[in-house]
C-alpha cells in the first residue's frame, strides 16, 4: 500500500522526483536507503519502518494521512 503511494506522489511531484532524488531528500531527514531499498519499497517487497515513513511524507511533502491512502472529509 504505502509503496504504490510513494510510487505515484514522486511521479507527478513537479518536477518528478527520481528514486535516487528521494533517497538524497530522505537523507536530509537521517535516513538513509538506497535507490534498490526504495525499488522494492514501491514495488511491496521490503518492508517499511515506522521512522522510514516519517521521512518519506517529510521528503515528498504529504502528509502520514496521504501516505497511507486515508482521504478527508
């Protein structure tokens, strides 16, 4: 769930944002993975911590409710 959404907010973030443009702002956040850690993330076969999704909504600039899919009111 949470890497199909990390998928689809880095591809239409304007500009898009790369794999490797994510580890680097994931980086500035103390958390460091790699391109391949972030490849499996988004393809649902690496899990994610709860600090990694802290930094991933940090790093593409949602909040925790988008990056688990929850939509408001």
């Amino acid at each position: 769930m949470i890497g199909r959404t990390v998928r689809r907010f880095r591809a239409t973030a304007q500009p898009k944002i790369s794999q490797e443009d994510l580890c680097g702002r994931m980086a500035r956040f103390g958390v460091l993975l790699t391109r391949t850690q972030v490849a499996k993330i988004e393809a649902g076969k690496r899990p994610v911590f709860d600090y990694e999704v802290l930094a991933l909504s940090r790093a593409l600039k949602i909040n925790l409710n988008q990056v688990f899919g929850v939509r408001g009111d």
